[in-house]
C-alpha cells in the first residue's frame, strides 16, 4: 500500500469519490455537482492549505482523508486563529474496518500539529463517528472537535 499527497491529476478520481461518500451519508444525488467538484479540486488541489492523501494499492483507491486551513480572527484559545476541516474521509466498501482512514487521519493531525494548529473539526457521518471518537474528536452540537496539544 502506497499513501501520498493528492495532485491536479487525481482531481477525476476524487470528484467521483466525493459523491460516493455523499450516498454513503444518505445524502440523495438529487443534481449534478460535477462542474462544482471539478472547480473545487482545481482550486485546492493546487493550494498549500488543502492536504488530502490517497492510500492505493495497485493504482487503486483504497482510501481517502483530507483537511482544509483556513484563516479565523486570533483568540485566546487558538492564538493563529487557523483551524482545520477534516473533509472526504472515504474508504472503498471492501476496504473498511482495516485501519486505513485512522492512518490517513493520523498523519492529518500530525501534519496540523506541525502547523500550529490548535484545533480541528468535522461534519461526522453515523459510519465515521466511532472513528473519530477513538481518536479523541468531541462530540458538540452539530460538529466534532479536536484540540490538539503541543
């Protein structure tokens, strides 16, 4: 298994992907985000402040895990004021329950300490909650929270 930095070329695969996870999350494909995707992937894929990283074996995605940054005003509990999304956690069916997207989310959260990031946050499907549970995100209203440690 081979894990690396998404790029302009896999902007395709991922757009595909995106909407699986959307079905997945029992969201209905009720138009065509196609343009939308490709616009997305076009911009942040080309952006220092968007990591997604792609396990694959044999050319194949097995796994997938991505955090966008970006700017708040500074306050005393996040002195930088970026915060991390965690966004498109998607492992192919056949896949799950191997410990792929820990891994993906593990080195996401290494490389948000690494930034300074103090705190990160996710929109948390009823598959993924467990998950993120485990590796320390708190429950709040209507989101997910990691406050990382130095």
């Amino acid at each position: 298994m081979n894990i690396r930095k998404a790029d302009l070329k896999d902007a395709k695969l991922l757009s595909e992907v995106r909407k699986l996870q959307l079905i997945d999350e029992g969201i209905d494909p009720s138009c065509n985000i196609d343009e939308e995707l490709a616009a997305f992937f076009k911009k942040w894929l080309q952006s220092e402040d968007f990591i997604q990283l792609i396990a694959e074996e044999n050319g194949k995605l097995l796994s997938t895990a991505a955090v966008v940054y970006y700017d708040l005003p500074p306050s005393f509990t996040n002195k930088i004021g970026v915060r991390g999304y965690v966004t498109n956690v998607y492992t192919a069916p056949e896949h799950r329950r191997k410990g792929l997207s820990k891994k993906l989310l593990t080195l996401l959260i290494e490389d948000a300490k690494s930034r300074g990031i103090k705190k990160l946050w996710l929109g948390a499907s009823k598959l993924g909650r467990p998950l993120y549970e485990k590796l320390g995100f708190i429950k709040q209203e209507s989101y997910m929270e990691l406050t990382l440690e130095d």
